[in-house]
C-alpha cells in the first residue's frame, strides 16, 4: 500500500490538526455502539436484513410538522422557536443563522457570504439565492496574495445580512425583531461557548491578537476563553438589535413587511453599519468603502441541476463551483451500476475517487463570476459530455489528475473560447482553507430551504470591523480565487470569486425527496456526493448516510493546476481491506480522525412523505424537529 503524503504546507497540516483535534471528542461517543456489537446486541439503528450495514449511533429526528438540522444546537432551537411560532422555513433559516453568528464565530457572520437553495412548496419551484459579496473596487489584483489570508485587505464586500433580508422578504412572515431575538439574548447576556470552538480560539489567538477590536471579543483579560465558560459578544448584540430596531420603527410607522424589511437592509449597506465598515477600513488600509456596501445586492437564480436515477437533484450556481461538481460527479457515475458492488470492497469507492477528480478538473478549469466570464455551465451539466469524461476512468487504477476537457463542444454554443492554460504562480499557489456552517429546515406547509454559510477561511479576515462585533469575510482568498494570471477566476475588483458552498434539494417527481449541505471548504462538493450515494444507492436511512466514514481529495498544489498531486485522506474507520486495496490501485492514502471529513446536516422524506431528520455529529451540529 501506499499511503505516503505529498508534502504540506504548514498551514495546511495545522488545519488538519486542528480538525482532527476538535473531533477526537466525538468519537468516543461511537463507543457504546461498538460496545453493542461486541455483546451481540443490536443497537438501536443497527441495519436490518436486507438493509446496508452502516449503523448510526445518533438517532434520527422525527420531523411530522417541521424542523431544522443546524450546526449548533441552539442554532436549531432558534429555527423551530420561529417555526412554532407560525413562522416559515425562511424565517427559521435567518433566526438560525443570527445565532450561527453568535456561536460559531469563526465559520458563520452577518458579513460572510453564502447560498441558499429554496423548495416552494405550492409552485413546486426550487430557486438560489447567492448572498455573496465581490471584491472591493479599489483592490490591487497584482497585490501579495498573502494579503488576502487576512488583515484589512482581505475584505471582501459583506454578502450575508442581504441574503437574510431577501429570505425573509421572499418567503418569510415574522418580523426582523422577533427573528433576532435568540442571537440577540445569546450575544448580550452569553452562552457556554462549545469547546470547539474554544479551542479554535486557543489556536487563532496569535492572529487574533494583532486586531486590537478582535481580541477585545475572542480574548477577554487576553486570554482566550475556557471551554463552556460563558461567552459574550456585546458589540454584535447591539448591532443586531439596531438592525431589529430598524425594522421595527418602519412597522410603527406603517410599512408593510417588505419595506420594514427594506429599512435594516439600508440601515446596513448605506446606513450607520456600512458607514462603520468604510471607515474602518480605510482607517487601517483597507480598500472596501460606502459605495461597495451600497452597490451590493442578494441574487435570485436558478439552481443547477441534474437527474441522477429518477430524481432531480437542484444545487446553487455560479458563483459556487459546487453545484456543477456535484452535478457532473452524479452523471459521471449513473453510468455504472453500483448497487451490486460489495459495501466493503474497495470498487465503489475508487469509482466515487475518479469521479471525482474529472469532476473537479473540468469546473475549475472554467468556473468564474458569469459577469466576467461565461463557463460553458450547459456543457459541464451535459450527459454527454460525462460520457465522454467517463472513458478516462480506469475501474481498477487511480488516474493523475487529469487536465479539464472541452465542455464548450457540449454548451450549445460555439462562440466561447477556451480559457488560456497559464499556471505560473505569483508566490504561493497553495489553496487556502475555508470555514463553513451549513442548515436544512423544512416548514409545516412542507417548503423546504438548506443554507451554507461561511467567513471564508477561519475567522475570516480575523478582523472585526470597528465597533459593530462582526468578522469580515476572506472570500478572495487563493482557493475561492485562481493563482494564475489569465484564468477566468482570477480575483478583479467587483469581480465575486468562488464559493464552495452548495445546499442542495432533491425532488422525486416534483415531490420532497431530500434536503441537505455541509460545510468544509474543497470537500463540501465530495461530502454531499458521498452523502447522496449512500441514500439513493446503497438505501442508508439518513443517519447512517451521514456517519458512513468518507474520504476527501487533497491536491498539492490545488486543483486548478492538472498533474497536481493526489493524497486520499480517509477516515480511520474505513476497513483495513479497502485501504489496502486503494492502496494497491495507485492511490496515496492518508489516515484522518474516525470522524474529521464534513458535516452534513440533513432531512429526508420516505415514500410516505414521513420527514427524518439528520446531524452529523463530526462538529456540534443537531436536529430538532416538532
């Protein structure tokens, strides 16, 4: 077996560490599952005969009237308060993510980005929303790259509290106050902060420090705080609860939802919070400023999508690269039967690895914000572009990293030219990490909304803008965008680089089949991808499809570049049979924490329309349901 890594950046293998280190925890809750096993006993969600034989050692959580699977308990809690309230997905959805500000700081922000993808119930329509903010118009793109990591520099405009304001808006029913309510509370008066998210924290601290306004919040006395000790963000809740006040004096005054609405959005694009922001940042020599704030807006879209074994399969567009990854990788491997291979030989799995890789290769090739740049996204959906791409997998050899293939030919259009192949780096041209926070929820009228929201890489920027208590997203950074002069996705002011974000619904002719996100940066795409297989294919019941062990692709330099190296790292709970024989295949394994790739968060329905709930206990997520 060979199971020797590329060599790796420090960055890099610090993030690992970190990850595997905040869930070595977790894994000692499987332990009175294998105590089970081993007494002869079958647990509670044990598989029956017939069944695939993954067992989950979470239950499900039921979900008659409605419910929400977030990545903080609270978070969830927030979501169906709104929810019993009379509230609607929407609403849950923005209550969750205020509180997802509060709690998980260093992956979720009222000035992060993200994608929320939107099941209508009664029309029976799926539609995206992109809350993703684009560069700020003074930036330098020759600059140093390493300015984008973090500091000042790497700000790119705030996306996220728009997308909240358009949800709401669209779909929702309850006013901004009562929606902020719970993130208000947790933020003003304090909550056990998860020993995660203190030891990320404990980590960051060195970077932290260097911004006087982020450590005053992350390091209280100039320490950072103990796990479970009560912690406060009281700048956040006083921004958060002027954006409700906002709200609530338009209502006073006599407008109608829409327009009280309309007054917090202003209030934080061109009012006190964005004038806050544009004066922060020049101040300490950034380049974002009132006009970015006020030229920013949320965008409806349509859903990129797929039909993978009778089920239409709707994930976000452009400008996440996920929702195409995820899409190809489906077509690429509906051309094999795989319900007979064996649960535990290691042929599935290299075919979910190849598949990968051709799918990853061809979106990055092309994928860039469609107002700079048109990607052929018809061709790269194509069945028969897939066909084509398929003939490069070996079904028993791991394949280099291939170059992309030409989608133009299947886009419908031959007026596309082919992006130049140009990959001479200015410094580094290792991708950067992301941080992510991702929830699913699904009403009482049956709508149905997954939201994946992040800072970028951890803590964003790192800095906190001004007096408002909010981190700053780091959306520039290598990774979201290319290293190489000349390729579609190189960072250009105004110009949104890419997201890895891709929430996801699955209909099953026209009815609620599924919904589901994750966070992770470079491995969402290969996470809801395995994720989806163990539902559709080998008929996991969704816990069991969400603590099934997974694998995650990790290119050296990055996966823009083709022949970059390849390393599998795989969960420590994949047996010692499929290790060894990817090994033999040709594939470069690296050994992860038993529970350290991903962290789907999820609600399926049966053919009865009975709706399941499931949280990946990989982090702190949770379902609730009523």
């Amino acid at each position: 077996m060979s199971s020797t890594p590329p060599e790796t950046s420090p960055a890099r293998m610090d993030r690992r560490a970190m990850i595997s280190a905040s869930l070595a925890g977790v894994a000692m809750s499987a332990l009175p599952l294998r105590a089970l096993a081993q007494s002869g006993a079958r647990a509670p969600d044990a598989p029956r005969s017939g069944e695939a034989s993954v067992a989950a050692h979470r239950i499900e959580v039921p979900m008659p009237h409605g419910g929400v699977a977030a990545g903080h308990p609270l978070a969830s809690m927030a979501g169906v308060r709104m929810l019993m309230q009379g509230g609607s997905a929407a609403d849950a959805a923005v209550a969750a993510m205020a509180v997802m500000n509060v709690v998980e700081p260093w992956a979720s922000s009222a000035a992060g980005n993200g994608f929320a993808t939107c099941f209508d119930r009664k029309s029976g329509e799926v539609s995206s929303l992109a809350f993703t903010g684009g560069a700020p118009r003074l930036l330098d793109p020759d600059g140093d790259p390493k300015e984008l990591d973090h500091g000042p520099k790497a700000v790119a405009v705030p996306g996220a509290f728009g997308g909240w304001i358009e949800l709401a808006r669209r779909f929702g029913k309850l006013p901004l106050a009562t929606l902020l309510e719970p993130a208000i509370g947790y933020a003003r008066d304090g909550h056990p902060l998860d020993p995660s998210i203190a030891m990320f924290i404990r980590r960051a601290q060195a970077t932290l420090k260097l911004y006087p306004t982020s450590a005053a919040i992350f390091l209280p006395d100039g320490q950072p705080p103990a796990p479970r000790a009560t912690f406060r963000n009281e700048p956040l809740a006083r921004t958060l609860q002027a954006l409700a006040d906002a709200d609530t004096k338009a209502r006073k005054g006599g407008a109608d939802h829409g327009k009280a609405l309309q007054a917090a959005y202003d209030y934080f694009y061109s009012g006190p919070i964005a004038q806050e922001f544009a004066r922060f940042s020049q101040q300490t020599g950034g380049w974002l400023r009132l006009d970015d704030m006020a030229a920013y807006r949320p965008q409806w879209d349509k859903p990129v999508s797929t039909n993978y074994r009778g089920l239409d399969v709707y994930s976000s567009p452009l400008t996440s690269r996920t929702g195409l990854e995820l899409c190809e990788q489906l077509n690429l491997l509906e051309g094999w039967d795989i319900s007979a291979l064996p649960a535990d030989g290691p042929e599935l799995t290299h075919l979910l690895i190849e598949t990968i890789k051709v799918a990853k290769a061809d979106v990055y090739k092309y994928a860039a914000d469609p107002k700079f740049s048109e990607t052929p996204v018809h061709g790269l959906l194509s069945k028969q572009f897939a066909a084509e791409r398929r003939r490069l997998i070996d079904i028993k050899r791991a394949i280099a990293y291939p170059e992309g293939g030409d989608a133009i030919r299947y886009n419908g259009r031959t007026s596309l030219a082919q992006p130049p192949q140009i990959f001479a780096a200015n410094g580094d041209d290792h991708t950067r990490g992301g941080d992510t926070t991702s929830l699913s929820i699904v009403d009482q009228d049956g709508n149905a909304i997954a939201v994946t929201t992040t800072v970028g890489g951890g803590f964003g920027t790192f800095m906190v803008m001004g007096d408002t208590g909010l981190l700053c997203n780091n959306g520039l950074r290598l990774g979201s965008s290319a290293p190489y002069a000349g390729h579609p996705n190189k960072i250009a002011p105004g110009k949104r680089a890419l997201l890895g974000n891709g929430p996801t619904i699955v209909l099953d002719k026209g009815r609620f089949k599924m919904v589901f996100g994750s966070p992770g940066g470079e491995t969402i795409g290969q996470t809801q991808y395995q994720f989806l297989v163990n539902v559709v294919d080998r008929g996991m019941p969704i816990q069991a499809a969400i603590e099934a062990p997974r694998f995650a692709l990790d290119p050296d330099p990055n996966f823009y570049k083709p022949g970059a190296a390849m390393s599998v790292q795989m969960e420590g709970r994949y047996s010692e049979n499929i290790v060894a024989s990817l090994g033999a295949m040709g594939h470069r394994i690296e050994k992860v924490g038993p529970y350290a790739i991903g962290s789907i968060q999820g609600i399926l329905a049966d053919p009865s329309g009975a709706r399941m709930g499931g949280s990946d206990p990989r982090r702190m997520g949770y379902g609730v349901g009523y």
